[in-house]
C-alpha cells in the first residue's frame, strides 16, 4: 500500500511538473483523455491501493499458453514489483535502455500477473490481455509509417508476445483517429499451430525525453473484439507513462 501511494505521488508530481515548466510535452498524450480523470485516478491509487491476488499463467503464445519468454523491452526496477489494487489499477516502476526510471499506470478489469517477466494483466477464461511494450529508438518526432512499422516489428515479430510459435500473418496495422491509438488485425498460431485470428488496439507514450516509446497493448480474438471494443478501449485510454521525477539514487535495472 506503501508502495502505491509513493508511486501515485510520484506521478502527481511529475504531472505537476510538466505541466508548469514543459508544457508542449503533453501535444502527444491523445485528446481524448480528460486531465482531471487521470488525475482523480491517481488520486485514487494513493487511498485504494490494497492489493489484489495475482493470476498466475506462462509468458509466451498466443493467450500466454507457451513456454517460450517474448521480449517486451519490460524492465522492473530492481527491489520493485507491480501491484494492482481494488480498482483495477496497475502501477509499476521500470528502467528504460537509458537507465532512466519510468512510472506507467493503466486501469483494467483483468487480474495482473505474477509469473510473467513483463508486465502484463490477463483474464484466464477468456482471450483478453493488456500488456505493456518498451520500444528505444522510436523518438516522438518519428513518422507515422515509421513507427507502425516499429511496433509491428516488435508486438507481432518472432521474438514478440504474438510470435512464439510462428510470426503472425495477414498483417494489418493502421492508425486510428484516436492520437497516437493504433488498431492492428492478424492472425496468430498456437502451440498446436491453429490459427487465432486477433485483434489489438495499442496506445503509445514518449518518455526519456521523447526517446522512447511505450505502449500499452490491449486485446483480444477478433470475434469477441466487437463485443469487447468499449472495454479495450477504456483500458488503453486509462494508460499513463511519464518520467519519474530526477533524484540522486542510482536506478538499477
């Protein structure tokens, strides 16, 4: 509980911070985010974050059915974990490639797993996941093309969370009209090699100064996305990444 509320105050203040001293960072946060939501939502992280049971599943595959570990670029400070609280929000604290620390957040009805390298929350009866990505050498000023083609290659690539088995086919990867909100279809394998045809929506954040990307990925077959869409939706709406106030303690990886 501890842990939360420093993590949550942490990012009120980053937020703080940002907003009265560098004001044009927030160009790529998407429009439809309300600022006064995400900041009751941290709000609430700070008084409600008795933590929740951890699922438990394997890391790679289509659903995480493998045994094979995807590289999602995830990496937890050392000495940290992730919690999720009643509510449903996650927080966590990870290391980008320069060393530097990130605080990311996002709101989901699906328990947060334990067993994963990454970070990740899964619902176990069903097909539907959020997970979180780190890209390095995708700044914020990249092309559109250039980056779809980045988060393609490492969601749907062989070493991704999609490719365990075999890298996906029938591709498709679009932005949609949300800033910085991409949808993409295709179809994945299973263990068994049968196909699973899927769909993803995935929010992208700027850290390290605009130097690296993070997204959150989020979910689900292609028959239930319909059906499921508001709720994916919400989840990658409710995703915050920020660059966790400078101090003089040395963040190990």
């Amino acid at each position: 509980m501890l842990c939360a509320t420093v993590i949550s105050l942490l990012l009120i203040i980053a937020n703080l911070s940002q907003s009265l001293q560098f004001p044009y960072r927030y160009e790529t946060f998407s429009k439809s985010i309300n600022r006064r939501k995400v900041v009751r939502t941290i709000f609430s992280a700070s008084f409600l974050a008795t933590s929740v049971p951890l699922a438990r599943a394997f890391d790679g595959g289509v659903g995480g059915l493998g045994k094979t570990k995807p590289e999602t670029g995830v990496v937890l400070r050392e000495g940290s974990a992730p919690i999720q609280n009643r509510e449903g929000i996650v927080t966590a604290e990870i290391v980008s490639n320069k060393g530097n620390l990130i605080l990311v957040e996002f709101k989901t009805p699906y328990p947060l797993l334990s067993s994963t390298t990454g970070l990740e929350a899964r619902d176990l009866q069903k097909p539907d996941s959020a997970f979180v990505q780190v890209i390095s050498g995708v700044p914020s000023n990249t092309e559109k093309k250039a980056v779809t083609r980045a988060l393609s290659e490492n969601i749907l690539g062989s070493k991704g969370k999609f490719g365990a088995y075999s890298v996906p086919t029938d591709i498709k990867f679009r932005e949609t009209e949300v800033p910085n909100l991409y949808k993409a279809t295709f179809t994945a394998y299973t263990p068994a090699m049968r196909e699973s045809e899927r769909t993803i929506l995935v929010q992208c954040k700027w850290v390290d100064e605009g130097e690296t990307l993070v997204a959150l990925v989020v979910g689900t077959t292609m028959v239930r996305f319909k059906s499921e869409q508001k709720t994916l939706a919400n989840i990658a709406e409710s995703f915050v990444a920020i660059d966790a106030p400078k101090t003089q303690l040395a963040v190990k990886r």
